[in-house]
C-alpha cells in the first residue's frame, strides 16, 4: 500500500535531459501507467523511483517518507524488467524466492510463498526448470511472480508486454488488470503502446522529451488532450490537425483556412482573428457533398482494416483521416466533403501547441 | 450453386539448382574445408608431427646426435622414469607451483575485478594499465630485473623486508620467488581475463537483485560470482597446464632448476633430460607421461566448466 510522490524529478546525461521536472502524485492503489514514444524518459523516470538511477534534482516521496537517497533495497518496490532479467543460473523455484531469501526468511515460509505465487499464476510445472528453458511468456510470468513473492508497496512494470506476441500481450493485460484490482497494489507501468495504456490504466501520464505533457484518466487524455503532441500520439489513426483562423460571425466561431470553413461554437469577440489549430478525431468526421461542406479536400489513400475504412484526405495543407464502416464508397483521387459536430473539434495554441478551452471570461490557454 | 473455394495452391517452385551441373554443388561443399586446410597443415607440421615423434623417441636410447643411432630399447625409458626419484619430487614442486599461482591468477584477479567496477571512467583506464603492464615485459628481462631486486647483499627485497635471504639459492625462497614472480607475470593476464567476464554479464541482474533486497555481498556471492564461474574454470586450466611453462624462462635464467632441484618442476625436467643430460629417450618418456596426465586433467576441467557454465539466455 503506498503513495508515491514526485516533484521536480530531473535527471541528466551529460547535455541530454533524459527527465525534466516531471512531478506526479500516484495515490494509494493507482494503476498509472507512464505512456511516451521511445526515448522519452519513461525508463529513466521509473528506474528513479527504483533507485536504480540517481536523480540530478528533486524529490520521491513513499508515502510520505522522502526516498530520494534511499538504496532500492530498502524501498519496498518490486520491478519487472524489460529483459526479465531473471537469474539464468537459478531454478525458476529459486529466482521466485529470491528476494525472501535475501530478506533471510526461514526455508518453510519461502517454500509456502512460492508454492502459493507459482499456483496463482500457473507456474506449477515449472518450478526446476532454469530460465533458458522457458518461453518469453513464461519468463515475463516468472518475472512476474519474483515481484508477487513479498507483498511490495508497489510494483514497477517496465514494458513488460513488449517481447509478447499480439495474442499473448491481450491476455496478459487482462491478466495484470485483474491481478491490479485483486491486489490493490500501486502499479507504476511504462508502455509506449497506446491500447496497453487506455486498457489497463486508472491514470494515464503522457510523457514527451522527458516533460510531462499531461495526466488522467484514459478518456480524459483521449477526450481532451491537453497538448497537440497528446492529441497526435493517443488515437489510431491519429487526430488531424490543421492551422486555420478564427473568425466571429453573429456571436458563432467559424475555423477558415483554404478548404476549411467549419463551425467551432459559439466565441467572444476577443477570439475573433486568432491563430489556432483544428483537430478533429477520425471517427468525429462525417462525409457530406463536397460543394457545400465545412471541410473541403482530396483523398490520397484508403486503409482497409477490415470492419472498416480510413481515408486520408488532404484538406488544403493539412492531412485529415476519416474512419467509418466499410465500403466508405471513396477512392484516391476523389474530391471529398467533410463535416463534425462543434462539440468534437478540438483548439490548441498554434505556439504552445496547448489546448484551448471554453471559460466564463475570454479564452485562454490551459495552465497545467 | 455453391461451390467451395478452390484451396489456395502455390504454383509450382521452378528448383533453380536442379538445372546445373551437379559438379559446383560438390565444390561448393568442399570450400569449407578448403579454409581450414591451411591451419589444418600448420598444426599438422608443428603440432601433430612432433607428437608423433616424441612417442616414437620415448622407446628408443638417443643422444641427439645426429650421427649416432637411435637404438629400440622398448619400454625401458618409461621403467627408468618412474624410477627415478626426481619425476615424482618433480611432480611435487608441479603442485606446489600450481597452488602457489592460483591466488595470482583466481583470487587477486577476482577481487581486483570487483573493486575495478567501482572505479570509473579514465582513472579505470589508468588502473587497467598499471595492473596489465608486467605481462608486456619480456620475461627474461624481467628475470633480469628481479636476479638484481634478489640480490642477497644489495638487492631491494632484503633492503625493504629488512631480511637477509639469499632468495635464489636456499630451497624454500627460490620456491617462493618463483611462484611470486611468475604470479606477478600473468597477474594482468588473468586480471584482464576477469574483467571481460564481469563485462559480460549485465547490470540487469545486479539490478534485480538490488531490488529484491539483496545488499552488495549477496550480490556478489549469489549472483556475480556464479555467473563469473566459467571463467574461473577457465583460468583455473590455464594456471594447471601452464604453469610449468609460464615459470620456464624465470627457472631458466634465475635458477637453473636448482639449487638442489628445488626449483625443478615437470616442464623444466624433461628439458633437462632431453637438453642437458642429452637422453632424448628419457625426455621424450616423461613428455608423453606428462601429455597423457594433463590430457586427462584438462578433459575433466572442461567437463566441469560444460557444466558450470550459465547460458545466459
Ligand atoms: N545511461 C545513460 N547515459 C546516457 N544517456 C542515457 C542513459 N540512459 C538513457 N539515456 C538517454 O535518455 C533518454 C531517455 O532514455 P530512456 O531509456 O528513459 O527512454 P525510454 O522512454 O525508456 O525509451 P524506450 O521506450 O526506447 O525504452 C534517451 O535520449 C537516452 O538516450
Ligand atoms: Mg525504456
């Protein structure tokens, strides 16, 4: 059971900033998991809150103890690594039990532990085999149960679905969501995989050249990402975003550029001539005849995924995907029309690149 | 009508091989073996030959005189042999070497290791090439140096000890200082040995450890040493077949196997027989006795590091 709090953390290779002022408060029991493309800082950030890297500036917190300078033995976290990292020289039985023996508990306990680890994720038949002889999946499962052994205050998972196959990965994330709810631990999961990210998490933190970008909940980080780079890496395909003007006619916004004429609600008279940018999930679009529509474009290509179809379509400068059941009935090269709802278009700062939101008083940009 | 969907059937593969001429096939599963042909006819000249010939020398009386003639004499070399008592004191002090290396070789090496990971960036570099540094002194001229650091009267080992040991000519010291100067030898060697072994393994799993609860001599202990093990098993069959020969040149210039043999180890031996006695046969006896006994010894100890060793992976 514990809560772990960041603030600051700041960590530096020679001129790279790996983490840079990230600072999260995980509550009791949380499942967050730490989402970013790679070389983002996602290990860097979790291998601090393990202790394995020392942080160049700020502060953890455990529940309230400050672990900064804390060696990782004394923290009570369990990590699963990216490479398992199991003993190659020990018995699954023995890799299991390890951190009991370390901890110097009696030979019956460890004994009764493991046995009741191995039964619950199905490692029975394992137990005297060595690493080597083991699948990837068992592996990540033996790894999984060296963490379950002690009853940590929480687990540190570092993209341990990644040498899964697709199958094999959906289980497992069903099975670490289940095993979230049963135990109640704090889980902290890194994953550049955005389905892992909005499947198992309670709370989602997006993480860009070592910044936060944004934390939530998956359908808050879906629904109104707080950045432009949030909004492009959360969502398959992803949204579509187009630089326009606003323009206030008869206390409505309208979004104009080559192409674009689309209403965005109502506005004030100070959002009236400002830079923004559009976007527009694909499953927020809607085709319309061209000659009257919002949305004005060309269709360069159409995917097929099987229960439907996307288009990508070119809207003046801007690329703008549409997603809908199959056959969408459009073709590469067709001149195509597109409209949404209001509600479903998204504004950021064109120079912040932060999301735009509605408030009593005149719009602003979004402090986080 | 219904009609079931043709399964789906590859077209035919046109075998591109088939249609040539059998012959580059069965040139092409020779290069191979062409490759190793001339590695093959170098050990064959300088290895297997002269193994022949020794086994061939061992039951005949020869002088090493061209002009003489070799006379059969059959087994009596080897009878002669093991009646003699310098091969079984020879055998002794071939023990004695070996142990007396093993600190220099396994334990100094380990822990220099260890304490070396701690050390990092150019000072490693530095330390690296201090310890490394004895094994680029040729050793004869390092023989050289410690005959004038040995010196009984002026030497600086008596000076610094405070002692006056005539170092190589009493029994024991000569002993000792041939275990240790050999020993201060390979030390970089074996040094540099451990070092790639301890490269070898990952952080990960120190890592793991750390995170399991483990502090540092449980690390050690249960998971770097273990893992190191191949490599110890490694050095410890250098240090038994090579020891001998690793001491030769300093016994050579030092001490001449002396005083009294007590510096007369296998290796240094059948040299004398063959190069100093000029009984060829005797030599050649206790050189195929002693390939025979190492032969075996250093099949057991790559049982062992078969055995030992982790596939990581
Ligand atoms: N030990 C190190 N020395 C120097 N630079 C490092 C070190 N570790 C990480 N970095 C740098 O810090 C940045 C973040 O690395 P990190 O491993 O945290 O990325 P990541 O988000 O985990 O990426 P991935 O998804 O590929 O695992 C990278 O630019 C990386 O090159
Ligand atoms: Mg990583």
């Amino acid at each position: 059971m514990s809560r772990i709090q960041i603030e600051g953390l700041t960590r530096r290779f020679g001129q790279v900033t790996a983490v840079d002022h990230v600072g999260i408060d995980i509550p009791d029991g949380d499942f967050l998991v730490l989402l970013g493309p790679s070389g983002c800082g996602k290990s860097t950030l979790l291998r601090m809150i393990a202790g394995l890297t020392p942080p160049s500036d700020g502060r953890i917190l455990l529940d309230g103890r400050d672990i900064t300078h804390i060696p990782p033995r004394d923290r009570d976290l369990a990590m699963v690594f990216q490479s398992y990292a199991l003993y190659p020289h020990l018995t699954v039985a023995r890799n299991i039990g390890f951190p009991l023996r370390a901890r110097r508990r009696p030979r019956t306990e460890i004994d009764s532990r493991v046995e009741t680890v191995t039964r619950v994720l199905g490692l029975g038949e394992l137990l005297t085999r060595r690493p080597r002889e083991l699948s990837g999946g068992q592996r990540q499962r033996v790894a999984l149960a060296r963490a379950l052994v002690r009853d940590p205050g929480a687990f540190l998972l570092d993209e341990p679905l990644s040498n899964l196959d697709a199958t094999l990965r959906t289980a497992t994330r069903a099975e670490l969501t289940e095993l979230h709810r049963r135990l109640g631990s704090t889980f902290v999961h890194v994953t550049h995989d955005q389905v892992e990210a909005m499947t198992m998490a309670t709370r989602i933190a997006v993480l860009n050249r070592g910044r936060l970008e944004q934390v939530g909940t998956p359908s808050e980080v879906y629904d109104a990402p707080a950045t432009t780079f949030v909004a492009g890496f959360i969502g398959s395909p992803a949204m579509g975003l187009l630089s326009a003007r606003l323009d206030l006619v008869d206390g409505g916004l309208y979004a104009r550029a080559e192409g674009v004429d689309l209403p965005v609600g109502p506005g004030d008279p100070e959002d009236g001539a400002r830079q923004v940018l559009v976007g527009v999930r694909a499953e927020h679009l809607a085709l319309v005849a061209p000659s009257t529509a919002p949305l004005r474009g060309v269709v360069r290509l159409v995917e097929n995924l099987g229960s439907e179809e996307v288009a990508h379509c070119l809207v003046g400068e801007a690329r703008l995907t549409v997603r809908g059941p199959r056959p969408l009935g459009l073709a590469a090269g067709d001149s195509v029309g597109l409209t949404t709802d209001p509600e479903h278009v998204h504004l950021f700062d064109p120079g912040s690149g932060r999301r735009l939101v509605r408030t009593p008083t005149p719009v602003t940009a979004v402090q986080s | 009508m219904l009609a079931t969907l043709a399964p789906h059937e590859a077209p035919p593969i046109v075998d591109a091989t088939a249609v040539r001429s059998p012959r580059p096939r069965r040139v092409g599963a020779l290069v191979p073996y062409l490759y190793l042909l001339p590695g093959l006819a170098l050990l064959a000249v300088w290895v297997y030959r002269p193994l022949t010939q020794t086994f061939q020398i061992s039951f005949v009386s020869w002088n090493l005189l061209p002009t003489s003639p070799a006379r059969p004499v059959g087994l009596a070399n080897y009878e002669r042999l093991f009646t003699l008592p310098d091969f079984g004191s020879a055998l002794g002090r071939t023990a004695v070497l070996i142990l007396g290396l093993l600190p220099f070789t396994i334990v100094v090496p380990v822990v220099v290791g260890l304490l070396a990971r701690r050390v990092r960036g150019r000072a490693a570099t530095v330390y690296q090439g201090l310890v490394f540094a004895p094994l680029l002194v040729a050793p004869v001229a390092g023989a050289a140096v410690w005959q004038w650091l040995l010196d009984p009267r002026s030497g600086a080992v008596n000076q610094i000890l405070g002692t006056t040991v005539n170092w190589l000519q009493e029994p024991g010291p000569a002993q000792l200082a041939i275990i240790v100067i050999t020993g201060w030898h390979v030390l970089g060697f074996a040094v540099l040995v451990v070092a790639a072994g301890l490269a070898g393994i990952t952080d990960d799993y120190a890592e793991a450890a750390a995170l399991d609860g483990a502090t540092r001599g449980q690390i050690t202990r249960w998971i770097t040493l273990p893992m190191l093990s191949p490599t110890l098993v490694f050095l410890l069959l250098m240090t038994v077949l090579l020891a001998a020969q690793w001491s030769f040149p300093l016994i050579d210039t030092l001490t001449h196997g002396g005083p009294a043999g007590a510096t007369t180890n296998v290796y240094y031996l059948l040299w004398d027989y063959g190069f100093h006695s000029f009984d060829a046969g005797l030599g050649a006896a206790a050189g195929v006795i002693f390939f025979l006994g190492f032969g075996v010894i250093a099949g057991g100890l790559v049982w062992l590091s078969e055995k030992v060793s982790i596939h990581d992976n």
